[in-house]
C-alpha cells in the first residue's frame, strides 16, 4: 500500500484531520530548526562583542605598556617589606591618628593578618566609626594614599539612628606590603 493509495482511502474528515497534523508537525519542526539556528547567531553576535570588548582592552594595555611597566617598576620599588605581624598595631596606630585629626571615633578596634597572594601580603585592622559626613570623607581621603599602600577591603556606612547628622560604619583596612621572597 503507498500513500497515495492510502490517502485516496480516507474520508474527507480524516483528510482535513491528516492535513492539520501534517501542518502543526511541519510548523513544530520549523519553530524548533528556526529557533536553534537564530540561537546559535545571537550566541555567535554575543561571543563576537565580547572579544571586540577585550580586543579593545588588549589595545588599550599595548598603548599603555610604557606606563604599566613604570608603575610595576615604581611598585617594586616603593612597596614596602612585611617585617611581622606587629606591622598590624602600627596600621592601627596609623588610622587612630589620623582619625583624631578629623574628630572620627573609632570603636571596636580588632587587628590580623590576611592571606598572602602572588601580588602581595597584608596585614588588616577592622574598626566601626562614628563621625559626621563631612570629617569621614576627609578621613577616609587622608587614610588611602597611594604611596601607604593601604586598601579598604569592605565598607559599610549607615545613617546613625540615634543621630542622623552623623554616620556610623565597619570598615575593614588592609596594607600592602611586598609578597614574601621579594
């Protein structure tokens, strides 16, 4: 038996039937090829704008390799060498000092040591403050210089409730220091 004969053999119902099905199947078909192949080209356009994105990136670091090359020098140079971990109490000493110069509290001083990585080893001291916004700009200003090598590794500000001139904060410091063999 062939299709044809078998086509020829169905009622005029069964052949709308037939027809419908064979429609919804060829347009299911259709929709899943269609959408798998305008998948793959928006795949292929994203992936295509980010290497454009880091080509980008990659020229901008070329033109500026005479620069990147004298920071990595002057960091070399100037980084300092971790002698201990009491280089901890005299970053604390550090920023009691310039927080007195600003009129920021400082409460719930704790010190340590963090991981050492490929770039650098740090010492950290963790602290909440109190202050009105203006002395807290200057002292976070005052406190992260780049020739101290000192990083804020998180900051959390809130408007005091008891006071809502002032701020209260957890900031957590880290200093920088050369990695271990350097």
């Amino acid at each position: 038996m062939t299709i044809a004969g078998w086509y020829q053999r169905l009622n005029q119902r069964e052949r709308i039937l037939s027809a419908v099905v064979a429609g919804v199947v060829f347009l299911l078909l259709n929709w899943i090829i269609w959408s798998k192949l305008l998948g793959a080209l928006d795949h292929a356009r994203t992936d295509l704008a980010a290497r454009r994105d880091t080509r980008k990136v990659q020229e901008v670091f070329i033109r500026e390799r005479t620069l990147w090359e004298k920071r990595a020098q002057w960091l070399t140079q100037h980084q300092p060498a971790l002698k201990g971990p009491g280089e901890a109490s005299t970053l604390l000493d550090q920023i009691k000092q310039v927080a007195g110069k600003h009129n920021v509290v400082i409460e719930n001083p704790a010190i340590g040591t963090s991981d050492a990585t490929p770039e650098h080893q740090a010492v950290f001291a963790s602290f909440e403050v109190k202050s009105p916004w203006p002395p807290l700009v200057r002292f976070l200003y005052d406190v992260q210089q780049p020739e101290s090598f000192v990083v804020f590794e998180s900051i959390t500000l809130n408007i005091d409730p008891a006071d809502p001139t002032a701020m209260r904060g957890k900031m957590k410091l880290a200093r920088w220091f050369a990695p271990a063999g350097k």
